[in-house]
C-alpha cells in the first residue's frame, strides 16, 4: 500500500489542465485506504495494520476552503502478545472524521491540500482468541484530533485521482473483564488512494 501511495503520489505531480474547483461544488472520493497503527500500541498488546473502502465528501464553500467528512466500511484489527507476537484478540471499528481543508491555487490540475479536524472511533465486534479465549475484551470509543496532507489530479472537469496521508490522534482505554489494562495509544498513520467525482 505505502508503495501505491509513492506512485501515486508520483503521478498527481504531473502538471494538466488548468480545472477548478468552485464555491458550491461537491466531491466524492473513494479507494483503498490503510490504517497503521504506531508500533508501541501497548505494554502488552499490539494493533496491526487494517485495510477497508474509504469515503469521503466534500464540500468547498470558497474555491479554496472546503469541509470535509470521511466515512469507510469497518476496518479489522488484529492485536498480538508483545511478547511472542500471537494473536490474541480483533477488533473491528469505523473511525469517522471531519477536517477543514485548504486547498492551494496552482493554476493546473495538479490540487494539494491541507487539513485539519477531530475524529471519533468507535470499536466493536472485540473478539479473543489464543492466550486470552474465553476473556471479555472491550475498547473505548475514542475522540480526537486529526491531520492530513493530499493531492488531486484532476482528469477533467468531473473526475479526479487522488492520495492522502493522514495523522489520528486514537487513544482507547481496554478492559478485559471488566478490569482496565489501560490505554492502548493507537495513533495511526492512514494512506488513502482515491477516485473521484465532482458535481
């Protein structure tokens, strides 16, 4: 995926057309995206990398400014002992987000952006396995802060191809039967490549 992401990012470098967005107008955007947690997740525990479809929507209200909501199908979440690295538990969770965007006059069709808002993760479907069948684990919804940087490179006045990185703050305190084993500081690094419309 991060590999994808390169040449992706490779590609919308290309200088086109001069298109623009307008004051008004909407974008869907969809494709890949990946969620990779940072690696000292936990004393205990990891999270592992999850894949799933994003979607987002966006609004431009300027031809410059543009508010932003990504949605996506449940990512799935391995999480592993520390210690021998087995597999002990999953979870599944949907990690909704919404940023303002800025995004550059460059006077082609080559759009980077930036932005910035809050998140909200919600964990479900918390299921054990290995070392720990039979124990009740349960995750926190998270709240939390967000960052991106990506880039559009329009094909014409409708269609785009994208990529995006973004930073999310996710810190979800675990049980397991009822009991805290503390937080589990997920803080991913999300890579998406996308397609889309504009209307």
């Amino acid at each position: 995926m991060k590999k994808l992401m390169l040449a992706g990012c490779a590609l919308i470098a290309l200088n086109g057309t001069a298109l623009a967005q307008e004051a008004g107008s909407w974008e869907i955007r969809t494709g890949p995206y990946l969620v990779a947690p940072k690696s000292d997740n936990h004393p205990v525990v990891n999270v592992d990398d999850g894949f799933a479809l994003g979607l987002a929507f966006t609004y431009f209200y300027t031809e410059n400014w543009a508010i932003e909501v990504l949605a996506a199908t449940p990512f799935s979440h391995d999480i592993n002992l520390n210690a021998d690295g087995s597999e002990v538990g999953e979870t599944r969770h949907l990690p909704p987000t919404v940023s303002l965007q800025y995004w550059f006059p460059t006077g082609n069709a080559f759009k980077p952006y930036v932005g910035a808002g809050v998140n909200y993760t919600l964990f479900f479907d918390e299921e054990t396995t290995g070392a720990l069948e039979g124990v009740d684990l349960s995750l926190d919804g998270s709240f939390g802060l967000a960052a991106q940087v990506g880039a559009d490179f329009e094909i014409n006045d409708k269609w785009t191809i994208g990529a995006n990185v973004r930073w999310i703050d996710i810190d979800s305190e675990a049980e397991l039967d009822g009991v805290s084993i503390g937080d589990v500081e997920i803080d991913p690094w999300v890579y998406g490549l996308t397609v889309g419309y504009r209307f």
